[in-house]
C-alpha cells in the first residue's frame, strides 16, 4: 500500500522529481538545502528509484486539477478571518443595544406606572 508523505528532501535515489527532474534547493541559505518534497513510500520506478514530487509540480497538478492556488487560499481565510471578527463584532454591538433598549423599555413602563397610580391616589383623595 502506497502513501504521499511530504519529506525534508529527496533523501533517496533519484534524488529529484519524477515528473520534472529537478532537484530544489533554498537559494537564499549559504549551503544551498533541497527544499521538501512529497514522497510516495512503497511505490518505485525504473527497479528501486522513489517517486518524488517536487513543490512546482504539485501545484502545477493542484491547479490541473482545479485546486485555488495557495496565496488565494491564504487570502481568502485572512479576509473570511477579518470578516468572521467583524461579524462577531456587530453581533456584541446588537445585543448591547438590544438590553440598552430593554432597559429603556422598562424606565418608560415604570414610569407609565406610577403616573398612573398618582394619578389613583389623586382621584382616591378628591372623593
């Protein structure tokens, strides 16, 4: 049985990507390390050489076959993200002005009520 792993590099014969060929390796460090890889354990080609992939060409085949690019992807959890604070946000602010507004509601109603019960006492007195 077969399984992709992402490894730290192509650390088996043939030490490169099967579909391109090429081995990467991180330019900006002095001493010039292959980047990761994605390794196929227990699948080989040609008698003995491991399937590897490089980053390139998975995302060349992410995007065959239909996948959102990475840097989209990010984006668009960053603003769903944004939007979800800001969401949450409205809602604080709602509930805030809803008991506000109860509160209100409530200061009306008693105040309805012991204008209505002066208003009693007075009638209560004048008979």
């Amino acid at each position: 049985m077969s399984r992709w792993v992402v490894v730290p590099a192509m650390h088996l014969k043939p030490y490169r990507c099967i579909a391109c060929g090429s081995t990467p390796r991180d330019t900006t460090h002095p001493n010039r390390p292959q980047l990761q890889a994605y390794f196929c354990e227990g699948v080989d080609v040609n008698f003995g050489d491991s399937v590897f992939l490089c980053e390139e060409c998975v995302k060349v085949l992410g995007q065959l076959r239909g996948m959102v690019d990475v840097d989209v992807h990010e984006k668009l959890i960053k603003l769903h993200d944004g939007l979800v604070r800001a969401h949450q946000k409205l809602v604080e602010e709602y509930d805030t002005q809803e008991s506000r507004i109860e509160r209100m509601l409530d200061g009306v109603k008693a105040k309805k009520e012991v204008t209505s019960s002066r208003k009693k006492t007075k009638v209560a007195t004048n008979a």
